[in-house]
C-alpha cells in the first residue's frame, strides 16, 4: 500500500487488503503530537501525548513507525532522569512502570492521590473521543 505523507492510503476500498488502510492520519498525528513538541523540547507535552496516544501509534504495521515510537519513549525517560547541575547521583537505569493512560492521567492531574473511581472512569470515557488533548481533559474533569 502506498502512503503519502499525510498518513492517507492511496488505494481505494477494493485494495488486495479488502478494505480501506485504517493508519490514516495517524502518522501526521505522529509527526504534530509528538516529533513537532520533542524537537521544540517540551517535554511536558511530549510525555502527555505519549499517555494519549501511545497505544493508537502502536497499532502502526510499519516497523520503522514503532521504533521511532519507541524511540521517543526512551528519550523522554532520559530526560526525566537527568539531575540538577553540580548534584551527585548515583543511577540505576530500570524499565518504567507504565500504568493504564487513565490512572496516568489521573496521576498527572491530581498528584499520588487515591484514584477515584468516578473521576477514572470519566478519564476512560474522554480518551475514547477523537481529537481529545491533556487539557481539554483536565478542564472536564
């Protein structure tokens, strides 16, 4: 199948696929969400977008999409890592814990809180909206 560089499949509903490529406009989502921010190094909304969006990039087929993707994660917890100028440190890198993008969410909206059942639930039921941002779901909730 041939993409252009909107993310939109060329080929029409009678594709050797039996249907319409389902990436479309993911990768242009990619590219605004989270290349666009991380080159700009806001890293807040870089790792808010991550949360969002993560599990819809991971859908990608394209191998070279996951790594990217994968790639940005990395860089993202590097840079959460890094200590203040002059402050000694003694490091061990682990894989991070990743919650469920609602509890993840929550966390970055309300601190180490205990979760609320209701407030979760209307978190799972905003990310399920298309076009829907950190702060569109900060301000509902």
């Amino acid at each position: 199948m041939v993409l252009s560089l909107l993310g939109n499949g060329t080929m029409s509903e009678n594709n050797m696929f039996g249907g319409i490529h389902k990436e479309e406009g993911l990768k242009k989502k990619m590219i605004d969400k989270l290349l666009i921010p991380l080159f700009q190094k806001k890293w807040e909304k870089v790792n808010e977008n991550l949360i969002l969006f993560g599990d819809k990039f991971r859908s990608f087929k394209d191998e070279m999409y996951l790594y990217l993707l994968k790639t940005i994660e990395l860089l993202v917890q590097e840079h959460k890592m890094k200590p203040a100028p002059n402050e000694p440190q003694l490091m061990f890198v682990l894989p991070p814990i990743k919650l469920k993008p609602e509890y993840e969410i929550y966390k970055l909206i309300f601190g180490n809180s205990k979760y609320d059942d209701v407030k979760l639930e209307r978190i799972r039921n905003l990310l399920k909206k298309e076009n829907i941002t950190f702060d569109k779901i900060k301000s509902q909730i």
